[in-house]
C-alpha cells in the first residue's frame, strides 16, 4: 500500500494558533529514563512490532524525529472525509454519508492514534470512537444538546461552580481528536476558540472571591492543546490562591498523542504540585508504548495518573473488555478510577449501552479480580445534578438486627448489625470489668507490659 500524502492544513484560527503552536518549545526530547520499555513488555496483545508495523503502513515514510514531534501530528490531522480515504477504505455511499455527518459534526483525528486503527475492520474499536457514523445524524433527535446543564452552572463564561468545593474550567474547545462520544459535541460547530486573558482574569477572581473552592479542575476541549507557556501562565496563578489545595487536569492526550507529554511540560507542571491528571483509555490497544511511556514521564514529575473511561456500546461493553483494559492500566501504574454510562448527548445515541451494562460489568469483575482494578461505575445525571455511583445490590434485605447480603460468588450470608450504641452512655467503664467474658490474663504473662483482653 503506498504511503498517503499527509499534508493537512489546521483548522485553527490564526488567534487560536498563537497559544498551541508558536509559543511551544522546539527542544529535541529527552533521553528515556531507564527502566521505560519495561513497561510495555507485558502488554501481551499490543508488542512494540505490531505497533510499528501498523505506523509503517500509513506512515512509513515520516521520519522518526518528525513522529516524535506532537505539533506535526497536530497540525496533520485528517478532517476531512478525502483523506480519511487515503487510510481506510469507503465505499462511495459511505463517503456520501460520512459528509453528511460532518456538516454537523466535524472530523478530526491525529497520525498517531489514526495508525492504533484496523482499516479492515469496521468495528474495529477506534475507529469507532473516532470515525464519524452516519448514526450520527439518524438519530440525532435523541439526546440533548447539554445533557449536564454546564452553560447554567457556568458563573462566569468557561467556569463551572456545581458542587460546592470545586470548580471546572473549559478553557478551550480545540482537542486533537474529535470522539465521537464527547459531552460537548455541541461546541464543534463554534470552530477552534481559546478563552481570552480578560475571560481567565474573570475566572480567578471568581475562584479568588470563593474561599470554599479547594479543588479547581482544567478542562476543554485539551486543555493541552494550550502551549505549555501559556497553560503555566494559567495554573502558576491558580497556585497562588491560598484556598486552592489541589489543580486537576482533564485532557486525552496521553490516549490520542502521547508525544505531547515531554519534558517541558512534565518540568513545567512539577513545579506546581499537587497536580492530578485524568484521562481516557476506553480500550486496551490504545495502552501503546507510547502511551505507557507518556504516563510514566508524568508519575516520575509527581503528577499521578487516573483513568476515566466511557462505556461504549460495541468497544468495551464486556466484563472482558473492562478486565483487560483495567490490568493493563495498573500495568502502567495508571489507576482505573471511573466508569462513565455514555452522556445523554445528541449525536451518540448508538454508542450508548443500557445501564445495566455497566452494572453487570462491575459484577462480573469485583471479586474476580483486585479491587484496585476495579473502577466506580457511574452516572453524572441530566439537568447538572450530579454523579451517581451505581453497584451491583449485594444487600438483599436488612433489619435493624441483620442484613442478607449476596458475595461475589452468589452466595448468601446473614450479617449481624451492630447497634448504634453498644451501651448506654452512663455506663461506668469499670462496670464492663465485671462481665465474665471480658477478663484480663495476668498469670503466666511472658511480657509485663502486655496485656491480652478476651472476648
């Protein structure tokens, strides 16, 4: 297969340009630290030859240095349906198709996480999380436009204050790969835009004024889209509000180009700890070396790592998908910690699995594996009111004195319920001395200062 031109023009705007690309550093990367290809050597489905080989053949021609370099998978991206047929094959109804959908929801998705896809295989998972589907817009009735409320709980433009002690900053729409799942899908359509200095101005002095605000999350769109200049400009003063404990950061990148994750930036946000970064792994091929490595530079710069998947219909649905995808996490010393019921947004009606999906993939994984690896199955509710963590019921019936409880393995157990109070409050202590079955071992004790209680 001969090698596609892959000369792609950004979508951005000049404005926009500025903040992601120009002001980023040119510095080659750095040397690896010892010990990183130890990290992918157990990645059994996934070896660094299939990885490889798969960038060789739509890639082959792109030197190594050019690979490695973030803004050129940036500035590369395919957008558009004509060279999306460079790489994978469609038929002239499924172009027509896929151009439709684009009108409202555009394309974007980047060489790097373009070369994870089976081009042979249309439902390989993704391309599914990443090639639009005609779906798209058949059942776009379904669903809502901003299915959270964030445009009501925003307080300022771009911050958003819905529970008590934190706040979310969308300080951009741009991301490097367009999932076709995104809870806000409905900014597509506005084009690539960065909140202005005044805007993020208005944003601190909002979180200023609030001293309940402990825990500030960064958002978008990536907010790693953002040059690490420009994004250390923002969190070096969010790290002077005194109030302020902790800085999340939400952002896809070490999933859809890893190669952003250098030495810059993990020198950049060391310095301003404790800082918190979650991402998205929805599937075990996407957990690349590149990936791994990606993760394992942000841990040695003291940023630990968290995973928020998304439950997709017909990319990891299964307890099988779930496990793999968790042990390969902890693997790269990533902590499962999310599982996402798909957002009830326009445009994603068929990736969206029953909840009780989620619940039976939860059951089939707790107790067959570490609790470590099993993520909090949940669901951020309509109208902005929050999440709710779902569980399997274990609990089959309770009254004050017992509960019925169901195990992992289906069995029944009683338990008894401890009453709220053991004993009444103006019992004297020395009392309980008297009672026969609390007695103290004082003969033939081999150490003095011991003393055993029996019950």
């Amino acid at each position: 297969m001969k090698a596609p031109s892959t000369t792609v023009k950004s979508q951005s705007t000049p404005r926009v340009e500025k903040y992601y690309i120009e002001s980023c550093s040119n510095s080659e990367a750095e040397d690896e630290p010892p010990g990183e290809t130890a990290l992918f050597n157990n990645l059994e489905d996934e070896p660094l030859g299939k990885t490889v080989a798969q960038r060789r053949r739509f890639f082959g021609h792109i030197p190594d240095g050019t690979w490695s370099d973030w803004k050129w998978h940036f500035r590369n991206r395919i957008t558009t349906v004509d060279q999306l047929t460079r790489f994978i094959p469609l038929t002239p109804e499924e172009q027509a198709q896929l151009r439709l959908v684009t009108k409202r929801y555009p394309l974007s998705v980047t060489p790097y996480y373009l070369s994870l896809i089976n081009p042979d295989d249309p439902e390989d998972p993704i391309r599914k999380q990443v090639i639009p589907s005609f779906y798209e817009i058949a059942l776009a009735g379904i669903g809502l436009e901003d299915p959270l409320e964030e445009r009501r709980d925003s307080v300022v433009p771009g911050l958003v204050h819905r529970y008590p002690d934190r706040v979310l900053m969308v300080l951009t729409d741009i991301c490097p790969v367009l999932c076709r799942h995104c809870t806000r899908k409905r900014e597509w359509h506005n084009g690539g835009w960065v909140r202005t200095p005044r805007e993020v101005e208005a944003m601190l002095d909002y979180i200023r004024q609030h001293q309940d605000i402990r825990d500030v999350i960064i958002s978008g769109g990536d907010p790693l889209t953002l040059s690490t200049q420009h994004l250390e400009g923002i969190i070096s003063k969010i790290r002077r509000i005194p109030h302020v404990e902790i800085i999340r950061i939400g952002t896809r990148f070490p999933v859809v180009l890893p190669q952003r994750i250098d030495a810059e930036l993990c020198a950049m946000l060391s310095r301003y700890g404790p800082i918190w970064l979650n991402t998205q792994f929805n599937h075990s091929r996407e957990i690349t070396p590149e990936a791994a490595v990606a993760c394992d530079r942000l841990l040695r710069s003291g940023v630990p790592v968290g995973n928020q998947s998304v439950l997709l219909r017909g990319i990891n649905d299964s307890v099988e998908m779930q496990t793999k995808l968790c042990h390969d996490l902890l693997r790269i010393k990533v902590r499962p910690y999310y599982l996402f019921q798909c957002d009830e947004v326009e445009g994603t009606e068929h990736l969206r699995t029953p909840v009780e999906v989620g619940i039976k993939i939860i059951e089939g994984m707790r107790g067959h594996t570490s609790g470590l690896a099993v993520p909090t199955f949940v669901i951020d509710l309509p109208q902005g009111e929050g999440k709710v963590p779902l569980q399997p019921n274990y609990i089959l019936a309770q009254t004050e004195e017992e509960l019925l409880l169901r195990n992992y393995r289906g069995h029944l157990f009683h338990y008894r319920n401890p009453k709220a109070k053991a004993y009444p409050e103006s019992t004297p202590v020395a009392s309980l001395l008297n009672v026969p079955e609390l007695q103290f071992e004082s003969e033939g004790a081999k150490d003095a200062d011991r003393v055993i209680v029996r019950s």
